[in-house]
C-alpha cells in the first residue's frame, strides 16, 4: 500500500492484479500519462481500459461473464448517483447523442441493460446465467486515473416497481430528442470482492461457485436484496456542499434569480416545483398569498399508504429566492417552525445556503423540517432532464411565466 497526499491509503498500481476489491478503497493510476495507465484493466482483466461500460464477454452474443460500469460524476447531462444511506445507485445508458436507436451502441451497453433488468424478473436459473455481476468504479480525483471501488451491483431495488428499475427517458440535443437508459441498481452489502472470485468468473466458472460473495447468491437465488446502507454520520454541510461546484450548476441558479428579480413571491412556486421533484408523492399544494401567508409561503399535502388507503401529512412551505452570498439564518427558519402545527413538517427551500447555526439548531432540537439548499435545486433539475442553462430557462419561462 501507498499514501497520497491526502494521506488516504491506496493499492499502488504495480499490486493491482493480485487485490481485492475492497469497498471504499482507492486504486492509484499508473504513472506514464496514457491510457495503460487505468486501473480497471489491471483489476479486472479482460474488460478494457476506457468507457463506462467494460464487458468480458459481448451482450449481444449473450457471453459476458462480468461487467464494470465506471462513472466519472462529471456527465452533467447524465447525472449518475449513489445514494449511500439507501444503496441504490442510479446510472445512465450509453445512448447519449441523437441519431442512433436506444440499443445501437458501440459497446453495447444498453443492450445488457435491457436483458440484464428483464433476467433479474425470471428464474434463479435465468439471473444465474444473464445478470453477469457488476462492478462499480468511480472516478477519485480530477487529474490523474485513480478510482474508487464503490461495490457490487445487481439490477432493481427492494422497494422499486420494475418501471422504476428501468426506463427509457427522452432528452434533446441540437434540437434533435433521442432515448437512453435510466438504470437503478442495488450496492450489495458486502465489503470485499474476493481475487479469487474474480479470477473464476473471468476464466468462465460458474460465478456461484467458488469464493463468492454471499449476498450475490442470494440475489441470485431469491432475488432478495441485502442493500448496502450507510447512514449519515453528520448532516451539518457546508457552505460549498451546498452550492454547486461547477460553472454551468451555478448559472442555472443565476437564471433561476434572474427570472424571478422584483418578484420574491414568484420564486414561492417555483419552490412547490422543486420539492415536487424531490419529492413525487407530494399532493394538493397551495401557494399562500403574500399578505397572509403566517410565515408559510406554501401549505401541502404529502401522501402516504396503499392506493385503497391514502392518509395525507400536512406540511408548510418557506422559499427564499437569495444570491449565493446570503445565507439563509436562524431568523429565517424560526419563522417557519413557529408557524408548523402538530404532525406537520416544514421544507425550506432555497438558492442559497443555510448557516451552520440554522442546521445544528434544526437537527439538534429534531424540528422535521426538510432543507433544500442550491445545490439539491441543480440536481434535482438535472434528474428531470434541465442539465443546461437554457434548459432551466425555458422551463422557468413555460411554468413560471412573467406577466
């Protein structure tokens, strides 16, 4: 093992070909500045050095014996994303210019994709010899190769219907719309992937034979999901952890302010847009009228339960439309937990930040207010397919417009 300058332990790349694959644990690139420099191939040999698909084996022919999916996080039109308290990571297919069918791609991607989610609803038998494992690599650091193993996957999810494993979303290029994946995976909770293993499956043995990982099996065999949950030690972010660290994300909140200045109450509904983004099963939404709001821009309905069965939860809304340089502060939010009856939450959003003192104060005292901050804002638009800035632009002015 080797230290980086940030003193986090890393496997040196000349010792690549004989580890394991340890959850968390970071792989160092090679030294010579070119493509024999990725660690994946050292890794996992046979599968190739550069995209974000990596097979051993062709989807099309139907032979992969395991696949790597690499993301790098900078795709900012295909926002790939682990969410480490729920397990479930979130990755986009590799159709991503018009032109070509939603299948039609050169490393065949989407291809396995397609099988892979439909095996995983058949029989043991059939998840056994067409879900291939699947490795999930992430890019480290912005110079060099070095990655971050981040586990094992398989397709869907505990709680997911199979339209939410899998779909097929739109997106527009040049003025020309095009399909891709949207592919939901499980992170496995098991913390190392064996060398062994590995080496037995590359060689074409049978992937449940061997030293293989226990809950791979059981998937396989069950298709019972044993997540990989990693709660949140500390839910106090920082100031760049709550706005966005790149130029385009810090633009669309500047188009958002732009759209909304000399009108404060206007952003109230945008607020009611986000959240319903962040949160789908949001119901009737009110927007208050200025002068008689009590401290809550908005009053909502979040619904819960069986279709046969709905109970709604009330909840407030605050929005403050700030610039980056304003923090939203104590003052702000007490408003809004003076005005939450019993059994209501509270969501405060805004494009801006949240003073540290306003987050301690809200989590200590277990005040069960939701708070949106600049940068869920930007992720929660580029989720739903507003990746640019005139994108933004043109849905601010089609939902929100001036008069």
């Amino acid at each position: 093992m080797t230290v980086s300058a940030a003193a986090e332990p890393r496997v040196a790349f000349s010792d690549l070909s004989s580890s394991d694959l340890v959850g968390d644990a970071l792989y160092a690139g090679g030294p010579n500045k070119n493509a024999g420099d990725d660690p994946i191939a050292k890794l996992v040999p046979g599968v190739g050095n550069q995209g974000g698909f990596r097979h051993c084996g062709w989807p099309a022919k139907g032979t992969v014996r395991l696949s790597v999916l690499y993301t790098t996080g900078g795709e900012i039109d295909w926002p790939d994303h682990l969410d480490l308290q729920t397990g479930i990571f979130t990755y986009y297919g590799d159709n991503r210019t018009p032109g070509k069918e939603l299948h039609d791609t050169p490393r065949q991607g989407n291809l396995l994709l397609r099988d892979a989610f439909a095996a995983s609803h058949g029989t043991a038998e059939e998840r056994a010899q067409q879900v291939p494992p699947i490795l999930l690599f992430e890019k480290a650091a912005a110079t060099g190769r070095d990655v971050r193993f981040r586990g094992l996957l398989v397709p869907g999810g505990p709680t997911m219907a199979p339209d939410d494993e899998l779909a097929a979303v739109w997106r527009t290029s040049g003025g020309r719309r095009f399909q891709n994946y949207r592919a939901r995976f499980t992170v496995l909770d098991h913390a190392r992937v064996p060398r062994s293993w590995l080496q037995h499956v590359l060689s074409g043995g049978d992937p449940l034979d061997g030293d293989y990982p226990p809950a791979w099996k059981k998937w396989v065999e069950t298709r019972t999901y044993t997540p990989l949950l990693a709660p949140a030690t500390s839910t106090i972010r920082s100031k760049a952890q709550q706005l966005p660290d790149d130029v385009q994300g810090a633009a669309m909140l500047g188009a958002i302010r732009e759209h909304f200045q000399g009108d404060p109450y206007g952003f109230e509904a945008c607020a009611v847009a986000v959240w319903r983004l962040i949160a789908p099963a949001t119901g009737r939404c009110d927007v208050t009228r200025p002068s008689r709001d009590g401290g809550r821009d908005a009053v909502g309905e979040y619904i819960l339960g069986p279709l046969a069965d709905r109970i709604a939860i009330d909840f407030a809304l605050e929005a403050k439309c700030y610039a980056e340089t304003t923090a939203v502060g104590v003052r702000d939010v007490s408003r809004l937990i003076s005005r939450l009856r019993h059994r209501n939450f509270g969501i405060f959003v805004t494009t801006s930040y949240f003073h540290n003192q306003v987050q301690e104060e809200v989590r200590e005292d277990g005040h069960p207010i939701a708070l949106v901050c600049g940068r869920d804002i930007v992720d929660a638009l580029r989720q739903h397919g507003y990746s640019t800035v005139d994108g933004v632009r043109t849905w601010l002015r089609q939902a929100f417009p001036r008069l």
